[in-house]
C-alpha cells in the first residue's frame, strides 16, 4: 500500500498533522490505493513560503529552460503510460479507454506548454511622438495555488500547472483527497525532470489547506475546478485578502443537447449516449438535458432507450470491454441516488435504470445503472442541479427558439451541443445559447487542448479562460514599456 507524503521545497515530507486517509478503488472498496496525509494549514504554509522563496531564481531562468523541463517530465509521463492509466483506473473508477485517453492528453498538454516557452511575447506598440520605442513585457504574476478535482486528476491539473510554470510562476498544488496518488506521479515525474527546489509543491489535504491556499497573502493568483458552493466560498475568501488576489473558477454546468427534427438520428443517439454517459457522466462538460423536436421524439427516445440498454457497467481493471466505471465514491453514488429518487418525486418518468449494481462482485463498488427520466420540465431539479452522474432528462420541443429558450433556464452555461443539418439552426444556435463551448453534432464532452476553454453564470468566474494560448492570461502581469532617445 502507497504511503503519500507531501512535496514541500524540494522534499518528501509527512505532514505535521498524524491524521490520514484512505484512497480506495471506487470498483471495489476491499482495494484500498494508500494511506495520504490528511494536512493541516501549517503544512499549506510552509508550501507557500517555499513558493515565494523559490520565485526570483524560476522566475529569472529563460522561458525555453523552463520549457525543457515541462518537456522532460511529458517524456517521463509517457514512459510511465501503462502503469499511470492503471492507475488512473484504479483510483478514479475511469475504463482503461478513457485513463488513456487522460494520460495522452497529460503528456500533450505539457508538451503544448514546453512549445510555448519560445513565443511567450508581449507587443510593440507605434508611438504618437518620435524618438520613442513602447512595447509590452509579461512578467509572472508569483505563488499560484492550484486547487484541482478528482474526475480529471491528472489532466486538469497539468493544464494549471503547465502555463502557471511556464510563465514563471512558482505553484503549490492541493488535488482532490479522492484522486491523490495519480496526482503524486504528476509531481514525481516534474521532480525527475529536474524541477528546482520549491518550484513546485504539493500539499494533499481537504478544506484546511484550500483555505490556506487561498486567503495566505503570499499567494498571488488562484486556479480551481470544483462545486459551485466550494468556487463561491475560495471567490469571497480571495476578495478578503488584503490585496489584489487573481482567481480563475471553473464550476460545473448543467449540459443540454439539442437534438432537431432534421438530425441525422443514428448520429444523433450516438452523440447523446457518449456524451451523457461517457466518463460515468463524471465530466462537467457532460450531458444531462437532451432536448428532441417534437417530430422525432418518439423515435429517439425509444432508439435511445435500446441503445442506452446496451452500455456494459463495471470494472475495467477486470473487464477491458466494459463501456461505464462506478462513480468515484459512496458520497456521489448516494447523490446519485438521491436525485433519482428527487426526480420520481417532482413526477418525471424513469424510464431505464435507477438503482445501484450490486450483483456478484459489482456489489463492492459504486456502481449505478445508467438512467434516463423522461417527461421532465424545465422547473425540475433534475432538470436545473448539477448531479454530476450518469441521470439524463430527455425534454420535448417544438422549435428552435422553444429549445434555445430551455436550453438558457439553467443557471449553468459551461457546453452545449445541437445536432442539426440546417445552417440557419447552427448560427442562431451559436448566436443566443448562454454556454462558453459551443458543439455542433458533436458530443457536449471532448476538448482540444489547443482551444481556450470556460463558461458563462455559474459555469466560471468569467475572470480568465484556461487551456491554449489564453491560459497564460491569468498567470502573467504586462508592463508597458516606454523608451526615448
């Protein structure tokens, strides 16, 4: 059994709290991953003093150095592929396909990151006076925490701490207490890429160390993926701070599929299966609403139905063509439950699923049945809370505006898909949905890395977008420079 420690300036050290936890395999609770310190604040303190203390000598080394770095510890990464996508699985319940996927895109992200350490460039600005040269600089903003959730525990984080490193900025690292191993490797493979002491620190840990992390005045910007309830609490704490803290917040959504009248259907119901069921619908990219014309409805829904009837729930670790893991813990499993059982309440009809698994070994895990609610309203719960499960609400419509119109009730506005053929439905789709992605017949889940990535209300704090070139924004400052003869 793994024996985690934290990564504090340079070494790996016990927390000074004796106080730990369990990580366990969500497929089946009798494997228990190993034993984390569970960290206190003077721990997140002294991570961040070693921050700050490591910062002017990072910050000074040329961006291309940093580079090479990111780039050593992608090549580490990928020669420990087969080990971490077990791992990956192990802990967070992902199948074996979907692990892969993640550490490949790890890997390419700090890749990504190490390419641009040699285009990290501010502008030349024309002045209105002669003899004068103005151009703009970007200079790292400092200590950056990042605070990092468990259903993407290595790939959310490695696209926080890749541009956070790479602009210059020193980082110390909370990740989610459900995922903490997969994280540890992370950090492993940075060390054994030659990281400099104190560069990068990682803390495990709850509530405690996130709290620290984000009102300790010594740090200078905020990354989090999370709850909307946790983003809101890190936003007031880092407004508190007697400075001019950065944070950047990306909180979940609530993800519809449009699906009309003049969709190619077999595409359609592939596109809706993969995206409200891929990843156990664990994803906050995932889709929990699809709305269907009126036209089609009843021949969707019931080709939906035999398709979704077809998915294979279980262990990947035992089983590699099994198409859905467990949910990542008892807590989400009984959420999960309990919405199903909210959703039967307010009068939607449960058409397919709605129980836990627990036949043969599938009883010592998390294991829920994929779920479809039908003849669901927009004013239900199950139609306007984040459940973060595999539970889908199929929603009738007659029209684009009717379906725009549902699609924009939630709060949320993180993605949403339309699957269509007809231009004037693509760009008045694009034109009115609330949602910060935009997918056109394709599934509400899958980004390029390449590509910027936010939401709208409570989806993001619509301060700074993350992943691509955007993602440098929040951790850099620019000065303007002015020069005369």
């Amino acid at each position: 059994m793994e024996r985690g420690k934290n990564f504090v300036g340079g070494e790996w050290k016990p927390s000074v709290s004796s106080v730990t936890f369990q990580d366990v395999n969500p497929a089946d609770i009798r494997d228990v991953i190993g034993e984390f310190p569970d960290s206190v604040r003077d721990d997140a303190k002294e991570a961040i003093d070693a921050a700050k203390d490591a910062l002017k000598k990072w910050e000074d080394l040329p961006a291309p150095q940093r580079g090479r770095i990111l780039l050593r510890a992608s090549y580490i990464l990928e020669r420990e592929k087969e080990d971490l996508v077990t791992l990956l699985t192990r802990e967070e319940g992902k199948t074996i396909a979907e692990s892969e996927l993640e550490v490949v895109r790890a890997i390419e992200i700090l890749r990504f990151f190490a390419g641009l350490s040699y285009r990290l460039k501010g502008e030349t600005i024309p002045s209105a006076f002669q003899n004068t040269l103005i151009f703009t600089i970007r200079e790292p903003m400092g200590v950056a925490s990042i605070i990092t959730p468990w259903n993407f525990p290595i790939a959310i984080p490695a696209w926080k701490i890749a541009p956070a490193l790479i602009t210059g900025n020193t980082v110390v690292f909370k990740p989610s207490p459900l995922t903490p191993l997969i994280a540890q490797r992370l950090v492993e493979a940075f060390e054994k890429a030659g990281i400099p002491k104190g560069v990068l620190n990682l803390v495990h840990g709850d509530v405690e160390v996130g709290r620290e992390m984000v009102t300790n005045k010594n740090v200078d910007v905020v990354s989090f993926t999370g709850s909307y309830e946790t983003g809101s609490e890190i936003r007031r704490n880092c407004v508190k701070v007697d400075k001019m803290m950065r944070y950047q917040l990306e909180m979940g959504g609530k993800n519809p599929l449009i699906v009309m009248a003049d969709a190619d259907i077999g595409k359609a119901i592939e596109i809706a299966v993969k995206g409200a069921f891929g990843l156990t619908g664990q994803a906050c990219t995932a889709t929990s609403r699809i709305l269907v014309e009126e036209e089609i409805y009843d021949v969707f829904l019931r080709r939906f139905i035999e398709a979704t009837s077809k998915i294979r729930v279980g262990n990947s670790l035992k089983d590699r063509d099994v198409d859905m893991g467990p949910a990542v813990s008892r807590q989400q499993l009984e959420k999960d439950l309990k919405y199903i059982e909210i959703g039967k309440e307010e009068g939607a009809k449960l058409m397919l699923g709605g129980r836990r698994i627990e036949e043969g070994e599938l009883k010592y895990g998390f294991f829920i049945q994929p779920t479809v609610f039908t003849e669901v309203s927009k004013d239900m719960k199950v139609a306007k809370d984040e459940i973060f499960g595999p539970i889908v609400c199929l929603m009738r419509f007659k029209g684009i505006e009717e379906a725009i119109d549902i699609a924009n009730s939630v709060d949320y506005g993180l993605t949403a898909g339309i699957c269509t053929v007809n231009l004037h439905n693509v760009m008045e789709f694009i034109r009115e949905i609330e949602v910060g992605v935009v997918k056109v017949n394709q599934p509400t889940i899958g980004l390029e890395l390449q590509v910027p990535f936010g939401g709208y209300k409570k989806s993001s704090s619509a301060t700074f977008k993350e992943q691509g070139e955007t993602a440098i924004e929040i951790f850099t400052k620019i000065k303007s420079v002015y020069i005369s003869s």
